[in-house]
C-alpha cells in the first residue's frame, strides 16, 4: 500500500513514523517548505502523547530534548493560588508529561524518519495543488499533484493524508468556502527566555483570567547556575487582528506587550521581567476552526490541525495530532480495506476531537481562573471562599475525561500498536513503490542536546518509570 502524508510537522512526521512501525513499507512526506528548520517556541506533550511515542521506541530521546513538569498551578492575576495538581508521572500516570521546544521536537521526529525510513523519505519544495481520486485494476486511490521548482508533480498512492496545519491545502480542496480561521478575540505573544527558576523549578504556571492571562514553564534543564530556558505565552482581550493573520512566525516589538504586564510582579515571578528576556516575542491570534463533519473523501484523509484545529487551552493541540498519527495507523494495519480502516479511523477521532475544540472555546480546564476573576475580581483571602473543593476537581477531572488522559483510562487502555507491528526503532529494508529522491538531510539546523544526558540532572528530572 502506497501511502502519501502530505506535511512534515509533528503529525505528519509521527503519521510516517507509525505507519512505518504498523508495517507499511511505501510511505513518502511531501513539505511545502524548502528546507524544515526548527522553529516555534515551546509547547507541552501530554502523558497520552509520550504513551504513544514510547510504544514508538522514541520516549528518552523526546524526554531529553526538555522538562518533565511535576505541577501545574492556576493563579489570579494578582498571584493568589486558585488550584494546583500534579502532572505526569506525580499524577499516577506510567509516562510524563514533556514540556519541549517545538522545533526540536520537530528535528527529533525528522531524524527519527530519516534513520528508520531512509533520507529520501521527507521531499521539500514540495506546494500541494489538488488531491485527485482515480480508480486501477484491482483497487483505487489517489494522485496529489504538487508545484515544484522543476515544475508539477503527481504522485499516486492508495492513501494520501493532509496533515498540512491550520491551513491546509486540502481542507481547502474539500471545504473552499470555509471563512478564515475563527478568532475569540484574544491574542497571544509567545516567547522563551534564560531565567531563574520559579517555585520548585518543575512547575507550570497559569495565572490571569479570560481578558489577561500568562503561562509559562521551563522547557529544558536548568544549568549549573540555576537558570534555564522558560517558555511563556502572554495573552490579552484586543481588538485589530483576525484570523488571516495567523503565523506562529510573526515577530513583534516587546515593548507594549511588557507594559501590558507591568504590574504583575509576584513573589516567586517577575513577569516583566520574564518577558523583557525572551529573545524575541511572536504574535499570533487565539483562532481555531469550526469542526467539519466529514475528514475522508475517497481515499484521502485529515489529520492534526488539517482537521481540528484547536485553542491551546489545556496544552493539547500536538498530543492530539500524535494520537491522530497512532489511531490511523492501527486502523489501516487492522482494517481488510484502506476505506475501512479511514472510517474506522475517523470513527475514533472526529467525535473525541470536536468535543475538545468546543471545550477549548469554553476554556477548558483554565475555567477556573475565569470564575475566580468573575467571582472575586479583586481577589480573595481563599480560593474555597469563591469557589467550592468540587467545583474545581470537576473542572479538572472533567476534562482529562473529555481529552483522553485521565490516568485510569490511559493507564489501562489498550495500545494502539497493531499486531505484529515493526519492533521499536526497526529499520525497514523493504522496497518502495515511490518513486525514490536523491538522499540527504532535509533539516536546518541541530537537534538540541539531551537535557542531563547521563547525569544526575537528568534522573532526577524524569524519576524512576513505574
């Protein structure tokens, strides 16, 4: 079965990783862009997203690329605690949560393609025009037509799936009169600086409300120093900005984004501070897209943001592309058909992944800064005095629920790696039916150093694997 992936970020790359594992030897990655460097700023993985890159044979390379977070904490914006829980692997679950650079997560799965499925895996320069259906003897499938340098390219395959982003390509082709990403009319301004640590150092923070709010958390060890690289996302109610400005890439000056946040100084955080150190601060608007009610037409699907682009709220836009990536391979290895096993996959996801971008618009488990702003605007003496014990373990457990994560039910699900999948990290020598490209590295750039590395950093970072 030839298979095309149409995208090289982190779902389309772990698209290829497990198909590859679940057994399909001809998978090949068309990129638009000329050449993948490691860009963005941090994001977090969830413990269901490290579960599927470890059955990957991938979890210590991805752990060491950043920090495992212990606690995630909610305040006001006056620094007053609302509601704290632990993460990972203090939460009970049997993998961490990983809190890393999203370029360097990138490069890592690129390498990973490149070692297990060969160098010529990955085809840059590569601008989808149109996905078309064709039907052969014996089956039928698709052919995705490309603009290349050297001009078109087509190129068939049984399946073919868009993992292309927010603004995909082939969403497109299926939904033109789609209307620009929706936005909520917040906008966020992302940015990493070298700091000292806050609290315990292991801690992601959310403090604010629906018109104001920051987040930050380390994405890598901290040095001998005591500083390491913080990840932050500042956000505030404007006006101006639309969908149509959506780019991860957008630089900013820092200036006005720190006098937004001047007075939120806090004992254990200096937020102007934090945000006066970033290198450079990037601009983007809080939009995601409606949910369509169909992803596959013929033989061709969507995945990751192609398909549910979500708010960030609740840290769980690249998690569910992973989970995407894992479900559609387990389906297509399982299924007696390609149409079967894209239904089955689409079966599986689209329902899970509507209710979370409905839920991210309520603003998922951050719910609980919004009351405690709406219910005692200038603070209060104790978070119970404003909202009650159960409230806020509702508001939490609810949605690991809704997310997919709750320990129980991750813990004890089955694995989505289908029977007698590739073993972990398993090169594959079988022939492709894809047409091959000269090989050589499509990265820009170095995967980051293993953070602690064989050092006591490093252990007592991570923690003994239950």
């Amino acid at each position: 079965m030839a298979i095309v992936i149409i995208g090289a970020g982190i779902g389309g790359l772990t698209t290829a990783l497990s198909l590859h594992a679940a057994g399909f030897p001809d998978i090949a990655v068309y990129e638009r862009a000329e050449r993948l460097r490691p860009l963005g700023v941090g994001i977090n993985l969830l413990p269901h997203a490290v579960r599927e890159l470890t059955e990957l044979g991938l979890g210590e390379r991805i752990e060491k690329l950043g920090a495992a977070p212990g606690t995630l904490a909610y305040y006001n914006r006056f620094g007053q605690p609302i509601w704290s829980e632990p993460r990972g692997l203090a939460a009970g679950y049997r993998w961490p949560q990983v809190s890393v650079h999203r370029g360097r997560l990138q490069m890592e799965l690129l390498a990973a393609v490149e070692e297990r499925l060969g160098p010529g895996t990955v085809r840059t320069g590569h601008h989808l025009l149109t996905v078309e259906a064709v039907a052969a003897a014996g089956g039928s499938g698709g052919v995705a037509r490309f603009a290349t340098a050297g001009g078109e390219v087509a190129v068939a395959a049984e399946v073919i799936v868009g993992a292309d982003g927010m603004r995909s390509a082939l969403r497109r082709q299926w939904y033109p009169d789609e209307d620009e990403p929706v936005w909520n009319g917040l906008t966020l301004w992302r940015g990493t600086a070298r700091m000292p640590g806050f609290l315990d150092g292991r801690t992601m923070i959310m403090a604010g409300d629906a018109e104001q709010k920051l987040v930050a958390y380390p994405i890598g060890c901290p040095d001998a120093d005591g500083n390491a690289e913080i990840n932050f996302i500042a956000e505030r109610r404007t006006h101006g900005l639309a969908g149509e400005n959506a780019d991860w890439n957008r630089a900013v000056d820092p200036r006005p984004i720190i006098d937004l946040f001047q007075d939120w100084r806090f004992p254990w955080l200096d937020v102007p501070a934090l945000l006066a150190a970033a290198g450079e601060i990037l601009e983007y608007p809080m939009v995601d897209r409606d949910p369509v009610d169909r992803w596959a037409h013929g033989h061709a699907t969507l995945l990751g943001d192609a398909a549910h682009p979500m708010y960030p709220n609740g840290s769980n836009g690249a998690s569910q592309a992973i989970l995407d990536a894992r479900t559609l391979a387990f389906h297509l290895a399982t299924s007696a058909t390609a149409a079967e096993g894209l239904a089955a996959y689409e079966s599986a996801r689209r329902p899970a992944t509507t209710a979370l971008v409905l839920s991210n618009r309520r603003q998922g488990p951050e719910q609980v800064m919004v009351l405690a702003h709406e219910r005692a605007p200038r603070g209060f003496t104790h978070i119970h005095d404003v909202l009650t014990p159960d409230e806020l373990t509702e508001i939490a457990t609810g949605y690991k629920k809704a997310a997919g994560f709750h320990p129980d039910a991750l813990n004890n699900r089955p694995s989505l790696t289908p029977p007698g999948a590739l073993p972990s990290g398993a090169v594959d020598d079988r022939p492709s039916l894809i047409p091959p490209r000269v090989p050589g590295s499509t990265a820009d750039g170095l995967v980051g150093e293993a953070c602690g590395a064989g050092g006591e950093a490093g252990a007592s970072l991570y923690g003994a694997r239950p």
